[in-house]
C-alpha cells in the first residue's frame, strides 16, 4: 500500500511557489490597480503645476456689400498653482476690415492677473498631493501583500496535502494492525470459518475502505495542487525554507497597520484643518487698451482696473477700481458687501463637526494600540505553542527513526513480520509529516506578522 505520490523529477519549493503566483488572478488584477494607481498620481501632479492654455478664439468672417470683415480673439492663459494660485491672461480681440478706406480695430485688449493673498489654496494643492502619493503607496503595498497572501495560500494547500497524507499513514497503520490481528489469530489456531476470524477480517476490511477513500482524497489534493502549480505530477519531498520564527515585538509599532492607517487619518484631517484659513483675501488687476476708427481719426483707449476680494464665514466683500489713463484724475471705484446667515450657520456647525471628527481619529489612534498590544500577546503566545509543537515532533520523529531502525535489525533476523516491520516505517513516515506540517505552520506564522504590518 503505497503512502506517497512522487514526481519522477523533482521541483524546487521556489518553482512551485513562482508557477503558483503566476496562476493568480487576483495578483494579476491587483498590479493593474497598481499601474492605473501610478497614472492617477502622474494625473494629480499635472493638475497641480504649471498650466498654459492657448486659443484662437472664435473667428468670425462677414461679408457684405462694402466688402469683408475678419474678427480674431485670441488669447493666452496661464496658472500658477503652486505660487498663491496665481492666473493670468492675455487676450487680443482685433477686428480686420479686408476693404478699402478701413483700418483695423481692437476692442477689450488687455492683461488681467489674480492670486490669493490669504487663502487655503497652496496648503489644500499640498494635501491632494499627498493624499495622492499615499494611494500610491497603498497601491505598491496591497501588491506585495498580496504576493504574500498568496505564498500562504500556496503553503496551506501544502498543509492539507501533508495533513491528508498524515491520514492515509493513519489509516494505512490501521490496516496494518488489523493485519497483524489476522495472523496472530492463525497462529492461535483459530479457522479462516471461525466467527471471531471471520469479525476480525471484516474489520480489516472496513478498515482497508477508509484506507482507499482517504487515498482517493489524498491524490485528489495533490493533483488539484499540482496543476495550480504547472507540473503533472508533484515530489512531496520538497526542502521547505528553513525560517526562524520572527518575533513581533522586533517590528515598530507604528508600522502596524491599524495604527499607521489611523495616525495616517489623523494627519491627512489636521492638514485639512490647517488648510482652513479664517478668511480669504484676494486680489485681481488688469489692463485694457482698446484701438478704433480711422487712421487720420483713431480713439486709443487705455484702463487700468484692480480689486480686493475679503470673505469670512457668511460674510463677503470687494473693493475696486477703474481708471481711465486718459483721464487719470477721474478714477471709479466700486464697494460691494453681503452676509448669509445660512453660511454663517453652516460655518459654526462645521466648526463642531471638526471637533467631533478630531475626537473620533483620536479614538481609532487607541483602539488600534489595544489592537496591537492584544495581538502582541496572541502573537508571542502562538510562537511558544509553534515552537513546542514543532520539537516535539521533531523529538517524536527522532524516536521512531530509531524505531524503525531497530526494526529492520529484527526484521532481517527474522524476529518480526513484515507487517510489523511495515508499521513501524508507516509511523515514522507519519512522524516526518507530522515535522513538515510544524515547519509550514511556522512559514505561515511569519507571513502573517509581516502582513499585520502592511
């Protein structure tokens, strides 16, 4: 009754892993996520530089019985994020008469600009920024997650390929005993028509059942396992890593994943406090120049235009003026003023929900130190059980190695039956297995300390 399934070639653990890892599709969709993750950080970083924009306008051609017209408006602007969030434009709107005894006409030429001088702006770009540079983060952190979710994955299968064999040993020792029950009663004299051989075959029998059907399951798993890993058949004798047992405490604290996904929310929402300036203060300027009429009779028009814009809460207001160049002493100006109670009751009830939110962050911050502190102790408990486990049966293997090679000193004298003989190999085969599963559980319990801290 054989109690293993080998390949006629062997595989290393390395290359199963990596055939494994390629037959992930989770693994696959994850690094497009990572790759569309990059792209929307090239995205933020555009939006928030330096923009040119450039237009032709629209271009209007009229024709009539005098001749043609050519309109053109073209204009240039350009943004400064990054420097008070300062815009400026040019435009050039001209008109091109394409007849005789007529001269070309502008109409609102000028230059106009606008920056914050106290506003929230710069700290707000800062923060998408960030925020950005985190997803990314995130983005190359969840891959590398993944690729070890999966070699745990792949180490469990492997776990359940060796816990079934473990059972087919079970079952296969059973059958053994039975066997040895069988031949004790013949030498006792007992007939194969005999009621009490007749029970003790039958129970052979049942037991030989559960022999089978734990080898179907068996060769079932690790024919499944074999395919996720691209071979067609599978050497169960693989050299699996050899790992200490990392320790916990040994990580920093604030690399624990609840922890610095709570502390990375507290920071990003005391940024976005921060950016919350008490009121904002802008100012625009500009220049106009407009040129009409003939060449012996042309109006030149020059203005010059600035304003302040104040906002706090509900409260609005702006200043401005505009000057005629040709006539300077007669300047205009302009006072505009304006309170919503509904932005002033809005505005106080956000101040409170900031309060509450703060103290809710606060709240994750500790919930996810008892967290950490919690699984600290689970942790180091686990690895004490992990490593008792482990020597003794690596001490319990050490005795039926010697066992069995007693055994074979008494089977080759002739002392024991083959059946016995066949037990004891089965029980230390059993025992190997038994420090192979050990072994995996002590790969998997690394795996999962190192995924706490992603």
């Amino acid at each position: 009754m054989p109690a293993f399934v080998c390949s006629e070639e062997s595989q290393s653990f390395a290359y199963l892993l990596e055939n494994y890892l390629e037959n992930d599709r989770s693994l696959k969709e994850i690094e497009l996520q990572y790759e569309q993750a990059l792209l929307s950080y090239k995205k933020t970083q555009v939006q928030n530089s330096l923009s040119i924009s450039l237009s032709s306008g629209t271009s209007v051609l009229s024709i009539d019985e005098n001749g043609a017209d050519l309109s053109l408006a073209p204009s240039l602007s350009l943004g400064l994020p990054e420097f008070q969030n300062t815009k400026a434009e040019v435009k050039f709107p001209m008109t091109l008469p394409l007849k005789e005894n007529a001269s070309p006409s502008i109409q609102d030429a000028g230059l106009s600009l606008s920056m914050d001088i106290i506003s929230s702006a710069k700290k707000n770009r800062a923060l998408v920024i960030k925020k950005a540079e985190e997803s990314l983060r995130d983005a190359s952190q969840k891959k590398e997650a993944r690729i070890l979710a999966v070699k745990k994955e792949f180490l469990q299968s492997l776990k359940s390929i060796y816990t079934l064999q473990s059972n087919l040993l079970t079952q296969e020792d059973n059958a053994l005993t039975k066997e040895v029950d069988l031949s004790l009663l013949k030498m006792q004299g007992f007939a194969e028509s005999s009621a009490k051989y007749r029970l003790a075959y039958l129970s052979w029998q049942s037991v030989l059942r559960d022999y089978e059907e734990a080898k179907r399951s068996f060769e079932k798993e690790v024919l499944d396992f074999a395919r996720k890993c691209n071979v067609e058949k599978l050497d169960l004798f693989i050299d699996l890593p050899r790992e200490e047992l990392v320790d916990i405490s040994e990580f920093p604290k604030t690399s624990f994943s609840a922890i610095k996904t709570s502390i990375q929310n507290y920071e990003n929402n005391s940024l976005a406090e921060k950016a919350k300036s008490l009121f904002t203060l802008a100012l625009n300027a500009g220049y106009g120049f407009s040129l009409s009429g003939k060449e012996e009779s042309r109006t030149v028009k020059n203005t010059l235009s600035s304003g302040l814009t104040f906002k706090k809460d509900g409260l609005s207001a702006s200043l401005g003026m505009q000057n005629n160049l040709e006539k300077i002493e007669n300047p205009r100006f302009t006072f505009s003023l304006a309170y919503s109670f509904l932005e002033q009751a809005l505005s106080t009830i956000a101040v409170s929900e900031d309060e509450v939110q703060e103290k809710i962050l606060m709240q994750a911050i500790e919930n996810a130190e008892l967290t950490y502190n919690s699984t600290v102790q689970d942790k180091q408990k686990q690895k004490d059980d992990l490593l008792w486990q482990l020597q003794k049966n690596k001490d319990q293997e050490a005795l039926y190695a010697d066992l069995a090679e007693d055994m074979k000193s008494w089977y080759d004298k002739g002392i024991i039956s083959t059946s016995e003989y066949k037990q004891a190999l089965t029980n230390y085969a059993k025992a190997s297995t038994q420090v192979r599963i050990s072994e995996i559980d002590g790969i998997i319990y690394n795996i999962d300390i190192a995924l706490l801290f992603y």
